[in-house]
C-alpha cells in the first residue's frame, strides 16, 4: 500500500548497475566506484574542533531559531558582502537542511497541483520529483550541448508556460559540470519576469572551482524585480554530506514562502552543526577551500589526462567533481556502464538517469581517493586505443 504519487516518479534505472556491482564483487572484484558524487576528503579539522567546541554548550542541544542560528546567519551575511559585495538583509536567508530537502520542498511553498515545474534535462532528479510531491506537473527544458549546456528556453511551448510557476537552473551544473555565465542569468532573469515565475538557483557546487570562480545567481537576481532563491550547501563544500546543512538567499516573500513550509515539517538544523559552519565560514573559509579545491583539481587533471590521449569526448571540467562523458561507439548510457563494469570494474554514472536527454553520456565522479582515480584513468585510456584500433 503506498501513495500513487509514487507511481509519477520515474523507475530505478541503476537496478542493474547495482546488481552487476553486486555480481562482480561476489568473484572477487574490486570496483573503482567513481559513480556517485560522495566527497571522501572527510570534515576538515578547522570544522571539527568548531564542532567540538560548540557540543558543551547546553543551550545548542535545545529547537534552533527557525530560520537559523544568529552567528550562522551573520556569516552568510559576511559571506555574501565579502565575496560578492552585496549587502544582505535577514530575511533574505534560510538555513536548510542541506540543499536536497529544501529543493524538494520548494514546489510546495510556491506551486499549487496542477501548475508546471520547469526542470533542466539533464537534471538532478530531486527537481523532478519534488514537483511531483507537490502535484504539479514536471516539464523539462533540454539543456543545449552546442552552447555549453545552457537552458533551452525557446524549446518550451506555451501551454506549458501558462501553467508553469517556477523554474530550476543549475550551476555550476551536475551532472555536466558546465559553468553559467553573466548573459546566461541575465536570459533567465528575463525569461521569468516575462512569465511570471519563481527562478531557483541550485548553487550546490559554487564553491568547488578550479581556475576561476562562477559567480552565484543572486547578485544578479536581487533588484531585477525577479522572484528568485538561490541554495548553497556545505554538504558537498566541506565533504560532510551526513551533516545536511546549507542556506538559502532569494526574495524576502520566496523566502517566506519556504520558511513557513518548513516550519510545519522540520525543525531545523542542530545548532553545534550550525555554529561549527559558521565559524568557519567566517574564519578559515578560503584557506579551507583552497586546501579541498587543490586535492580536487590534481584529480581531475588525471583523469582528464587520460581521457584525452583515449579519444574520448568531453568537456574538462572548470567546476564540480563530475565528468560528463559522450559513450563510445554509439553505446547507451546504460551499455556503456554495464561494459564498464564487467570489462574494466569501473563504477559510472549512466546519463540517462538524469533525464533523457543524458541519454549518450556517462558521469564520472572524482570524490573517491586520487589512487583509484588515476587507476581508473588508465584502464579507460587503454579502453579508448584499443576501441580506436578497431
């Protein structure tokens, strides 16, 4: 007995890849699991003593405010005025519970059944899904691999724009690891003013960069008059994925709207968690980052490496841990992984469980230790010269 709702949301597409892992470890295999996007690095020391500082304080083992523990809030403020120059109001903030919960609560705060989610494809799943939590209807917007995986916005029709409250954008971008550009927030900031539409931001990965720094979405966004919100999360940033906490800035009223959403289903984030983040957010945060961000890079340009001399086609990435891989010789993205596995004990993403138009590509994932990264490297550059030479 379960909700039919359940029923909209797509099937399990890594079935087989979880059994064919399953089967090669049982003759002994040892995988190189570069399919999922878990950092291993672990919690950097500077957050750890933060953390242990704080448990004593028996006041922090108590509800937290709802919209955020004070000195976690005055760090995004500093944050935002630090990095992007802009001066931040409090109710232009939520802390959250990571950024997975509060995208998929979103469409709850801002859609009614019957309206229209626009979700990018491909897409984190969780945009999908929490529109159809939310009983509205999920429309995907192709993202466009000839322009550097930007939004299609031209492909939607207006039939769906009529009922369409809300769109997702994601950058930098899983799975394809493609980076925005002003012009590109520029377009969406005047797509959804013409619609009338909330703009979210998933800005997950903002902070794990490799030459430059992508600007955020929401120095652009506030004071164009669009409704907007835009989520950060430490979970990915500080490789503390079991901590679940994040922020999000946007529109005071969008705000609004998903902190009383919130407010009825969670209580918050534990405060030692959210004092830790906050120390270091106003403290040792460059350092810390740069530290994460150098183990990162020398990762991917390994990989990269030898995934150029094996002929494969991909974009290197300037942002993210990901990989965005066109498959070899013509195979689906759920052959290719399949192969992967069973040829080589490589672990990969298969594209289309992003959305169908992941379909021709396989993700890579480098939050695993950089021993295993260039192994795997190795066996795809022999992969890739023995499929050259037939």
């Amino acid at each position: 007995m379960r909700a039919q709702r359940l029923e909209q949301l797509p099937p399990y597409l890594f079935v087989e890849i979880d059994r064919l892992k399953e089967r090669r470890r049982l003759a002994g295999a040892v995988l190189l699991d570069l399919g999922i996007g878990d950092p291993d690095l672990g919690a950097p020391p500077e957050l750890v003593a933060a953390l242990v500082a704080a448990l004593p304080e028996k006041e922090r083992h108590r509800y937290p405010p709802d919209r955020g523990l004070p000195a976690l809030i005055g760090a995004v403020r500093d944050w935002a005025r630090r990095k992007h120059g802009v001066a931040l109001g409090e109710d232009e903030i939520l802390v959250t519970i990571g950024s997975k919960e509060a995208i998929g609560h979103l469409p709850l705060a801002v859609a009614d059944p019957g309206d229209a989610v626009i979700v990018p494809d491909p897409g984190y799943p969780v945009y999908h899904s929490g529109a159809v939590f939310a009983g509205a209807r999920s429309v995907r917007c192709p993202l466009d691999p000839a322009s550097g995986f930007r939004p299609n916005l031209g492909a939607l029709v207006p039939a769906d724009l009529e009922r369409a409250r809300l769109i997702f954008v994601n950058y930098p971008n899983n799975p394809t690891a493609a980076v925005a550009d002003e012009s590109l927030y520029r377009d969406c900031i005047a797509f959804v003013k013409k619609h009338g539409l909330v703009l979210a931001g998933d800005s997950a990965y903002g902070d794990i960069w490799y030459e430059e720094p992508p600007a955020p979405l929401f120095p652009a966004a506030r004071g164009s008059g669009a409704a907007f919100i835009e989520f950060f999360s430490f979970s990915k940033t500080f490789s503390v994925t079991g901590w679940r906490v994040g922020f999000a800035i946007g529109s005071p009223e969008v705000v609004a709207a998903l902190a009383k959403l919130k407010n009825n289903l969670d209580s918050g984030v534990f405060s030692c968690i959210q004092q830790a983040v906050a120390d270091v957010l106003s403290g040792p945060y460059d350092a810390v980052m740069e530290r994460m961000r150098g183990t990162y890079r020398e990762r991917r340009d390994i990989l990269a490496g030898h995934l150029e001399r094996g002929g494969f086609e991909f974009a290197k990435p300037r942002a993210t841990f990901y990989f965005w891989i066109r498959t070899p010789g013509g195979m689906s993205s759920i052959e290719c992984c399949r192969f992967l596995i069973e040829e080589l004990d490589i672990v990969a993403t298969p594209g289309v469980g992003f959305g169908p138009s992941g379909e021709g590509y396989f993700r890579l994932s480098i939050t695993t230790g950089t021993d295993t990264v260039r192994e795997a490297g190795r066996r795809l550059e022999t992969l890739g010269a023995r499929l050259a030479n037939g």
